[in-house]
C-alpha cells in the first residue's frame, strides 16, 4: 500500500519516473510548482506579458490555460479551425470543446477559422499541393505557425505559449537526431525568441511534463477535452518514436525526461559552439606521455600502465 508523499493520504497518481506518489490535491499541487519551475528556469515570461495561448482542445493545450490562470498569468487562447471534419468532424468538436472550456472560466478565445480566412480548409491545401501530398503535417504545421504568429502580431501579445509536452518534445529530439538535423537542434527548447521583426517568442510551459501527467491532471480537474487524435498522424514518424520512447521508458523510468533534459544542458555547455566546450580551456599535458588530458598530472592511460612498464 502506497500513500501520498505530502499527506500520507490516498494515492492518486504514482510516478515511478519521479519515485513519487500523490494525493489528488496534492497531485494538482505538485503539477502547478513543476510548471512554474519550467517557466522561470527558462525564462519565458513575466506575469506583466500579454500571453496568447494556443489551443487545440486536447488535454495539453486545455489543462495549460488552467495552470496559467491558477498561476495568475493573464492568457488569452487561440484556435485554429483546421476544417479536418470529414467523417469524424475533429476540427468541430474541438472548437466545441476551447469555446466551452473559454466560456465556463470567463476567458477570451480568438478562433480563426482557416476556410473562411484564407478560402480553403487545410486538407483541401493538402490535396492541392504537392507539398501536401508528400506530406500532410508539413501543410497543417505551416498553416498553424503562420497564423498563431499573426494573431498574436497584431493583438499586440508578448509571448506565444503552446501545449507541447514532453513526449512530444522528446519524439521531435529523437527524430533531430537520428537525422542530426544541427540546424532544427540549435533552435529546439523550451522557449524561441522572436529572432526576426514580426515574430513573437514561443514558450512551452509544459515541454518537462509526461504525457499522462497532462492527462491525469485533466482528468482530476474534470476538463473537458477531446480525446480523438488527429486523423492526420495516424502512422506518422512522431508517433512512433512516442512508442519507441515508451519502451524505452517502461524498462527505465525517467530516460524520456533525462533524453531530453541532458540535451538541454548540452547545449548549454556549448555543444553547439566547440570553441565554447569548457573541457577544451582546461586541458593539461601528462607530464609523462606529452598527450592532452583533463586533470593535471599523469593521464588516464599512464595511470592504467604504470609500474608495469
Ligand atoms: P500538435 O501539433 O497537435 O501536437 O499540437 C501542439 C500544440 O499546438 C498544442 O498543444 C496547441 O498548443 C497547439 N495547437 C495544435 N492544434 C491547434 C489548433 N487547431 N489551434 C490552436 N492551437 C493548436
Ligand atoms: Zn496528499
């Protein structure tokens, strides 16, 4: 029998990453300390900022605008109507779901619906374009990039904040990576500052949280949200490094969060700028073999041989 680490109540949640098991308050707790912990590690806003919060409907995005308001952060929100409604009708539902969440807390929702706007639904750009045809989520991504930028432009906001957790984070990683795509690497983390004039800095509140910590705390605060994915991804690539990092998990709890984590401080250590690597600046010479080693005296290998020579 296992109690809460807090109270030495009822368990709710069992985090074995974490070696950590909580009551349902102290559960809801907790998760607000972690989110407020990413936000001022790395900096990405100030509670004086104008906040746009996208979101989808789904339980990251939803579960987020919660956190931001119970941490007394002023966020508006922000949905995209994608027009992905044939046979299920996503898009609908999951407006459905951000205009009742926006409008039982009091909120303001900016809804831009692609079809509309720019005269076309989003799987009609796929089916139009060859970019589209190769690659569905190229299109959708474009789209919702280009429009969050928008609004968030000439609404006047500081920051843009998405509902990406950690294993959408950790699945992006993976596929950077395996394909070491550098250029994707330097800009991948918790917050990208608008480089250019006309963009505004993204944020990712919850880019330390599991998955199923986002949905267990959707679940206990009773949010409402869409539980369908997106027909779309159905077989994508990002999907199935989700799966292959849950192996990896089930067998050692916490490597989702360290793969990503150890990334983050190898970059900042300067794995992107070698004239940068702390290690270079305090190489010594063994005094024994001549070569370069990290300590001074007697390097690893004259250590290893000596007496024996
Ligand atoms: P996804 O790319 O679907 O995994 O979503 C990642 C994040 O992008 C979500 O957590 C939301 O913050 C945002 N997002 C996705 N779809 C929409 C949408 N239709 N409207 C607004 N924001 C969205
Ligand atoms: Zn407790």
């Amino acid at each position: 029998m296992m109690y809460c680490r807090r109270c030495g109540g009822k368990v709710a949640v069992h985090m074995r990453q974490h070696k950590l098991a909580l009551c349902k308050d102290h559960y809801l707790e907790w998760v607000l300390e972690q989110v407020d912990k990413a936000i001022k590690r790395y900096q990405m806003f100030s509670s004086q900022e104008r906040m746009l919060v996208a979101v989808s409907g789904g339980k990251d995005s939803l579960s987020l605008w919660d956190i931001l308001r119970r941490l007394g952060y002023q966020a508006d929100g922000l949905y995209i109507g994608l027009g992905i409604d044939e046979g299920l009708g996503y898009s609908s539902e999951s407006r459905r779901m951000c205009e009742q969440f926006a409008a039982e807390g009091g909120l303001k929702l900016h809804v831009v619906d692609v079809e509309q706007t720019y005269g076309e639904t989003v799987p009609g750009m796929m089916r139009r374009t060859e970019r589209g045809r190769q690659k569905a989520c190229a299109v959708c991504g474009l789209a919702k990039r280009h429009i969050m930028n928008q609004v968030a432009r000439e609404g006047g906001y500081h920051v843009l904040v998405t509902g990406h957790n950690l294993d959408d984070e950790a699945a992006v990683l993976m596929g950077n990576t395996l394909n070491w795509l550098t250029g994707y690497l330097v800009r991948q983390g918790p917050v990208l500052e608008a480089t250019r004039s006309g963009m505004t800095r993204k944020a990712k509140p919850l880019c330390r949280m599991y998955e199923r910590e986002m949905a267990a705390y959707a679940l206990l605060r009773g949010i409402q949200y869409i539980y369908e994915e997106c027909p779309f991804s159905e077989g994508s690539k990002t999907i199935y490094y989700k799966e292959i990092l849950n192996k990896l998990e089930h067998d050692r709890p916490g490597a989702k969060l360290s793969f990503y984590l150890t990334f983050l401080q190898a970059k900042e250590n300067g794995l992107f700028t070698p004239q940068a690597d702390p290690e270079l600046e305090m190489l010594h010479t063994c005094p024994s073999c001549g070569q370069a080693t990290t300590a001074p005296g007697l390097c690893a290998f004259c250590r290893m041989v000596e007496g024996y020579q």
